[in-house]
C-alpha cells in the first residue's frame, strides 16, 4: 500500500499568476503535472500530487493558484489557496525575476503565524543580464537576510538541483510524525485490535486507521492479534498476557465489559488523536461538554475529514449528536462540516468535535487546535466523546499517561 497523503509532508507553492510555480513543480516532480502556459491564472484550481521525493521520501507537492487573481472568480481562487496554508508543512514562494525588484512576500505573516518553514524562489533569471542579476542578489540577501533565496530558470538544470538540494535539507529540519503507540509499549509486547464487522465497515478492507495500527505495530515488534468483537472473548484465553486492547469507539462499553480492569484499553480514534493533536486539548474539550448543561441553546459544530455517504450507524452524523443530546437531556444545535471546511468564525461555537483525522497531515490538525485556543472554544474527539459517555475515559486515556 503507497503512503496515504494524510502520512506525507506537504511542500506547497506559492506566489502570483504567472511567475512559473507549475514549471518549477514539474521540474521538482519530474513529471508534467500541473498546466503551463504563458497566459496569467493558467492554474485556477490547487493541484497535488504525492510522489517519493528521493532521498527524503514520501511527499505531496501542492500547486496553488496565484495570490493575485483578480475578479469575484479569482477572489475564490485567492481563498482556497490561502486555505491551502492549513495543511502545508514547508513552502517554496516563488517571484519571478521582475517581481523581484521590488519584492514583497505577500504571505510572511502567515507563514510565520503557523510556523511553516519556506525557501525563496527567484525564477526566470534567464531573462535579466548578470550584472542585473547580481543586483538583485544584493538587493535581496540585505532584504531578507534570514531567508533561503534560490535563484532559479526552468532552463537551467543547475539551478532546479539547487532548489532540490535546499528543499531536501529543509525537509530534513521537520519534525517526524509521532508513532501511534511505538513509544508507549515496548519491543515484544501484544495488543488485540478489536475491529467490529458492521454496516460502516467497508467489505474487503480495512479502515485507515486500523491499517495504520497494524503497520505501527509491525514496525516497532508489537505482536498484534486482530480479531472481531464477536472473537474477543476466546481470544482472551488465547493469550496468557495481554499489554493493550485497542477497539473501535463504537464498541467501547461492550470491549471495556469484556476485559479485566488490570487491561490497558483505548480506541483508534483516540491512538489517531493523540499523534496528530493534543489530548490535553481534547480532554479540556470533554469538560467543556460537562458546562454545557446549564447552557441554554449550545452550539457544536462536528468536523469530518472525509466524506462519505451517510447511513442510520454513522457515527459523526447520528451516534455522537444522540449521544450528545441524551448526555444534556435536550435537543442540541449541531453543525456539520465536512474535508477543508472548517469554521472560520468559531466564535459562533460552543465546542468542536473533530474526527479521527486519519486524512489530514498532522499541520493540519495543528492549525485547526491553534485556531479552537485562539477563539477559546475547546475541541475535542470522537473517540474521546464515546469514552466519556461510555463511563471509561480515565481508562482509556491512562496508557498516555
């Protein structure tokens, strides 16, 4: 199985209409992705592509229209692009060499604010002499003296291995995503992983997030046994040592039944959580559910990150809001978003319920917790809102502990 998209860094474009992010792309990937022509705005819509980038590895290229589009449909295109910051763990801005004269990030702020690490590209330098070019490097060196600048032209072989060479090194200064449990169980140790087979269970495969238990597992030298809840109890007596019981949310009150007291318990949900986001964040988000109770007309928007269609066992859409509305005793005000969307205005809220996140990248997630404290208003998880209304939070969280 390739590297889902959601485990890849994403190296994402930037800069106005027309100064070359799709050639430099294609020059980076090696390949013809992204349209070029000399025509402004030619990429109106953000175009990826996951490639292994040799010798850093697996990553997802980003091109993005430019911040400069004019006109109602261009304005559009501008937002989706600074969307885009959402999910980009490094940054190339490109200028071309013109722009370069008298240059401006248009996006410092908001690179800086989300702390994405980013190169300078100056491209098209086949276009000026030497001597203006040179003038410009000094220009820009006393301008931006913190900064990476490449000076590139899709011309010039040399140049884009340049910008490989930097981009790679840069790559290498990012943080690793951190294991699912490879830092809390030791080498040999052995996990049941409780997958129930139901409605929501896709046939002939496994979800994401089981999948990539299954691979952690495998990677540290964590015998894992995997089987149904209909098998838990047999496979209970199979084992003569049992380090962790990992179950579906769903399930919890039945796995947590079935299992001694002495048993670490958690869920997917909360394993995918705790790499990508912040359990304290999300605990914080459970008390918050508790005030809500002498709230009058609480407001809770639920965040998926994929779509997917909608059935009477789906658990974002149906088991939490019931759950939810039985927990404070009255009807609740549920907003739903789905992918890319999430709440601008978080003000409007009164908590968040994020999924999983076994889509997203972990900058991803990042962002959107960073965004919940700058408003105030807590977040939290599917598993962790089942855990609680299961009555087993503590123990499902005591592992992390």
């Amino acid at each position: 199985m390739k590297t889902p998209k959601a485990n890849r860094k994403h190296i994402v474009l930037y800069g106005k209409r027309n100064v070359g992010k799709s050639s430099i792309m294609n020059k980076l990937i090696g390949q013809e992705i992204s349209l070029v022509s000399e025509i402004k705005g030619t990429t109106t819509d953000i175009v990826s592509k996951a490639v292994e980038f040799i010798p850093f590895g697996p990553v997802v290229f980003v091109d993005t229209g430019g911040i400069d589009d004019e006109g109602y449909l261009g304005g559009l295109r501008v937002e989706k692009t600074k969307a885009s910051l959402e999910s980009a763990d490094f940054a190339i801005y490109v200028m071309d060499i013109e722009e370069a004269t008298n240059p401006e990030i248009e996006l410092e702020k908001e690179f800086v604010a989300r702390k994405i690490p980013y190169i300078l590209v100056i491209n098209k330098t086949d276009l000026v002499s030497e001597e203006k070019l040179d003038e410009i490097k000094s220009k820009l060196k006393s301008l931006y003296q913190d900064i990476d600048i490449i000076y590139t032209s899709v011309k010039d072989e040399e140049s884009i291995g340049n910008l490989k060479d930097q981009l790679i090194k840069g790559l290498d200064t990012l943080d690793e995503d951190n294991t699912l449990i490879g830092d809390i169980l030791s080498y040999g140790s052995k996990v049941i992983l409780v997958i129930p087979i139901d409605g929501e269970a896709p046939k002939g495969r496994l979800i994401l997030p089981q999948v990539q238990l299954i691979r952690d597992c495998l990677d540290h030298g964590i015998k894992s046994y995997i089987v149904r809840d209909t098998e838990l109890e047999s496979a209970m007596t199979d084992l003569n040592h049992i380090d962790l019981v990992v179950t579906d949310s769903q399930i919890f009150k039945y796995v947590e039944n079935k299992i001694p007291k002495n048993i670490n318990l958690t869920s997917f949900s909360i394993l995918m959580a705790r790499q990508k986001g912040d359990l304290r964040e999300f605990i914080d988000g459970i008390d918050r559910l508790k005030s809500l109770k002498d709230k009058e007309n609480p407001r809770i928007v639920i965040m998926e990150s994929c779509s997917h269609n909608i059935s009477h066992e789906d658990i974002g859409r149906v088991k939490i809001p019931m759950v939810i509305n039985n927990y404070l005793g009255r009807e609740v005000q549920f907003h739903f978003r789905m992918g890319s969307d999430f709440p601008r205005n978080l003000k409007n809220y009164d908590l968040v319920i994020h999924c999983g996140s076994c889509m997203l990248n972990k900058k991803t997630m990042e962002n959107r917790i960073r965004a919940c404290k700058e408003e105030e208003v807590p977040i939290t998880n599917y598993g962790m809102i089942l855990a609680f209304a299961a009555g087993i939070l503590d123990r499902a969280v005591d592992i992390f502990r």
